[in-house]
C-alpha cells in the first residue's frame, strides 16, 4: 500500500509551492485585499496558463483532468500562500457543481471558459437560516424564476455566472443579468470577500442532474480542509521563527517549555489535519464506501484545530500577532472565516452521526427479511 505521494504529485506540490511564493508573495496577497474584491486579474491569468484554473476539469472540456488528490495538493499551497481572489471559489467549489450536475453541453458552455481562465464563478448556497444543509433550503423557481436572497456567497461581484442552489433543483445565472443585486458583507477573511445576493425574477439555467451536488460539496469540502490545513502550516513556521528570535528575560522565548508545549500541539494538529484532507481526495477518488463520513471527519478536525492553531500562534506572538504589520493575523482570519464555510464542526458531527444512524437502520432492514426466511424454514 502506498501512503506517500507519487512522483507527479509531489512535483505538482512543489511546481504549486514556488509559483505561489512568486506571483503572490503576501505583499501581493495585501495588495489585492485593498480592492475591495481581492482579485487580481494579472494573477489569474498566470493561474490559467498553469493550468491551474482547469486542474480537475476533463481533458474534453480543456482541463488537466486529474484528480482529487492533485486537488487538494493544490488547495493546500494555494491556503499556505493565503491565494486571494476567486480561486477556491471557482475552481473547488462552483467547478466541481457544474462537473457534477450539468449535462455534456453545459459543461462544454462554463467548464472550457473556466479551464480557460476566461470565467470565474461561486456558489450561493446559504439563506437566511444560516445553514449548509441543502434539505433546508427555501428559494425555489416557482413561477420559473428564482426569487430571494442568499448569504456569504465569495466573491460574488467578480463572478461572471453564478451556480443557485435552490430547493427543488441547481441553477445557473449570468451575474450581470438584470434582477440581479449584490451587496458587499463584513467578512473575517479580508483576502476572500462575501456577499449577500439578491434575485428578483432572475431567469435561470437548470443544470442536467441535481443528485450530483452531495457529491461535488463533499470534493469542495475536502478542498477547502487542504487549504486550511496548508493556512495552518504557515502559521507554524511563522510561529516557530518567531519564538526563536523574540527574547524575553535576554533569552529566546522559544527555550520555555509553555512555548514549546503550544508549538508542539500546533504541529499535531496541522499534521493531522494534512492526513485526514488527504485521506477524504484519496476516498473520494477511489469511490469508497465512507468516503462522505470520510470528508465530514476531515472537515470536522480541521475547523477545530484551524481555530486552535491559529489560537496558539497569535498567543506566542502575544501583542505583536494582532498588529497590522503582522501577517500571522492574515492567517487567522482565514481560518476563523474558512471553520464555519461549508459547515462547522458541530455540523460534520451531526453529518455523521446522522450516517451512522441512516447506516444501522438500513442494516435492521436489510435483516428483518433475511430473518424471516429463515425462521420459515
């Protein structure tokens, strides 16, 4: 058994770490978050002629069609780098719906100018009730047209089509259509802004097969747990080179075993973390039985250790990691903004406890006849 990554995959890593360190040092990562969107076109295109933009959308539709695994990869770099703009957005999140629910000719109309780098697009899931369980969703198209608000859609007003995540089925809309309003909201991750967006007899697109979405959220889920947990290796070198250098009582901080002791649960909690994301690609490309348990588990720790990572580098930091200046903070926000995104922990466990429940008592189901044909005999 393989527990490793390949040649290709450890190169794609690799390929992914030095670009990023590249074209969007934190310099330029606080440059985009002064937009006001947080997207640089010039990034993008470099992002597109990686072929970045296209790493998991098939060959026929102009991407790189690989596969989860690579994905994830990808998403951890891009989290280390902090990647400001519509990256996840587009590429994890809305890519993976269109792959999953729309039919051949819908995919040749977004995934291409996706790949491409010619479109950006997200997801409006959430409404008023705050919650990412599709069964409680209220908008729908009665009346053939979508109605309603939905709320912390990213990047939103750089979006040139955006995936409706409605209750009786998943639409997309031309972000610049009329009937179409979009408001900026206050978010923690100043690298990635929200929006709430508004439809009023907006006409929209109904994508082929909506049972595909469970299936796409887990993959974006599993992606934004891999940009999590590269976020919180970051804040661990920043963390440790810190506490080498800042000196207390005329030596360095990080000889005090306290110090130690947070650097320590830092580092096991983004190593697990790390495992886990991978595990929930590898189970989702492989199609394993628990694969959906598998990314709720993943989703699950990495909201917690994300929020107790980022805890213990801006205590070491003490004053210092909540100044501007200081970039550890940058990180937090991420973190804090990306532990509720998709459901919190609290949400996973009650994903899985629901599966587990779902589980037995199909299992009671599938016994009771097996018990009756033999008490005949």
């Amino acid at each position: 058994m393989q527990f490793g990554l390949s040649e290709s995959q450890q190169i794609l890593k690799d390929t992914a770490r030095k670009f990023f360190a590249g074209e969007s040092p934190i310099a330029a990562v606080r440059k985009a978050m002064e937009t006001g969107t947080a997207y640089d076109a010039a990034l993008w295109t470099k992002l597109a002629e990686q072929g970045f933009t296209g790493i998991i959308t098939p060959e026929e539709y102009g991407g790189m069609g690989l596969g989860k695994v690579e994905l994830v990869l990808l998403m951890e770099e891009a989290g280390y780098a902090l990647l400001p703009g519509p990256f996840f957005s587009t590429v994890a999140l809305a890519g993976s719906v269109i792959d999953a629910c729309a039919t051949p000719e819908q995919k040749k109309k977004y995934l291409q100018r996706i790949a491409a780098g010619q479109a950006r697009a997200t997801v409006a899931l959430v409404e008023a009730a705050g919650s990412w369980d599709t069964d409680n969703l209220k908008i729908s198209t009665a009346g053939g047209k979508l109605n309603g608000t939905k709320l912390f859609v990213t990047d939103a007003a750089v979006a040139d089509f955006i995936v409706v995540v409605a209750s009786d089925d998943v639409f997309v809309v031309d972000a610049k259509a009329p009937g179409l309003h979009i408001e900026p909201m206050k978010g923690m991750d100043l690298a990635r802004k929200i929006y709430a967006v508004e439809f009023k007899n907006m006409p929209a697109e109904k994508l082929g097969d909506p049972t595909g979405l469970a299936g796409a959220l887990n993959v974006a889920t599993a992606a934004l747990c891999a940009e999590m947990t590269g976020g919180m290796q970051r804040t661990l070198e920043l963390t440790v080179a810190y506490a080498k250098t800042r000196k207390q009582f005329g030596k360095p901080i990080g000889i005090f075993q306290a110090v130690q002791h947070l650097c320590a649960d830092m580092y096991l909690e983004t190593e697990s973390s790390r495992s886990a994301a991978y595990y929930a690609a590898w189970a989702l490309e492989e199609n394993v039985p628990n694969a959906a348990a598998s990314v709720s588990v993943a989703k699950m720790y990495a909201s917690d250790a994300a929020r107790n990572v980022g805890n213990r580098g801006i205590q070491v930091h003490g004053g210092m990691g909540f100044t501007w200046e200081n970039d550890i903070h940058l990180y937090y926000r991420r973190a804090k903004a990306s532990e509720t995104m998709l459901g919190d922990g609290a949400f996973h466990r009650e994903r899985i406890a629901r599966m587990v429940i779902d589980g037995a008592t199909a299992g009671k189901k599938k016994q009771q006849p097996e018990q009756a044909a033999l008490a005949s005999k």
